[in-house]
C-alpha cells in the first residue's frame, strides 16, 4: 500500500475499466479521470507482488462538514474480487482518517453491488436513488459513525 503517484493513472483507470459493468457505469470514467488530475484528499494504491497495481481509494472531508470523511473512488482490479484487498484498502482507509481527529463520520456513496461489503464493516444506508450513478444503477448512500473521538471502530 503506497500513496498515489501521477504515473499510476492508467493503472487505476485499467482498474476502473475492469470493474465496467456492473460496479460502475462507462459514463463516469471521464469523472474518475478528472478526479484523479485533481485529488481532494489522500489516496491509495495497493500493489501485489509483481509491482502491478490491483486497488485504489481515496478519502477526503465533505465541503459541507469537515467532520465528516468520505471515501472516494475506491476499486480492486474484477479478477482480484473476494481476495480480501477491498478489506485491505477500507482498512488503510479508515486507519487513516482515524488519525485526523476532526472527523466524526466517515460516508460512502455506492452501488447496491457493494452495499453489503461496506455494511459488514458497520456502515449504515441513509438513503437509496434510483439510477443515482446512471440509468440502471442506483446510488446507495452509506455512513459510519466513528463514536465521536475519531477512533476506528474496527479496534
């Protein structure tokens, strides 16, 4: 697990690619792609053996709170699903967003494919709209509290 460096682009797109349908729709790899020329906060890779990148999420504060973390862009390579990198790179996550004491919540907007990961690490659904990311594929909108120190949940 490393910080994101400019030469990882396509790396993480190819990742973005793979995972096109069903976890994302074609339409948002230019927002993704504009994301990544512009990072609000902190985002990861993780590397396998070989050097090859086979996940990638980020984080940042909401512009309307700054309590609140939210978790962006976050993706593993589709032939590497059920190996526990997901769990690897929500880990790192949320260990760092745990150092920054400001923050008291961390969300999550997602599809409804990744909605049960994310609720066995104690996020909650506030909210589900209908083709939220496109047509065919809705927005499930997801939220932890971290107990109002910061602290990660998951010690």
């Amino acid at each position: 697990m490393r910080g994101y460096e400019r030469a990882d682009r396509e790396a993480c797109l190819s990742l973005f690619d793979s995972n096109v349908p069903p976890y994302f729709a074609p339409s948002e790899r230019a927002d993704f792609a504009a994301f990544l020329d512009d990072l609000p906060g902190p985002y990861l890779v993780l590397e396998d053996l070989n050097g090859d990148i086979v996940a990638c999420g980020g984080f940042g504060p909401t512009r309307q709170d700054d309590t609140v973390a939210i978790l962006c862009w976050g993706m593993v390579r589709r032939d590497q699903h059920g190996c526990g990198l997901g769990r690897q790179l929500l880990a790192a996550r949320l260990d760092l967003i745990a150092t920054d004491p400001r923050f008291r919540t961390v969300r999550i907007e997602t599809s409804p494919l990744s909605r049960g990961f994310f609720e066995r690490f104690g996020f909650i659904v506030d909210r589900v709209v209908p083709d939220g990311f496109a047509p065919g594929l809705d927005l499930v909108a997801m939220a932890l509290d971290l107990g109002g120190s910061g602290a990660n949940p998951r010690a």
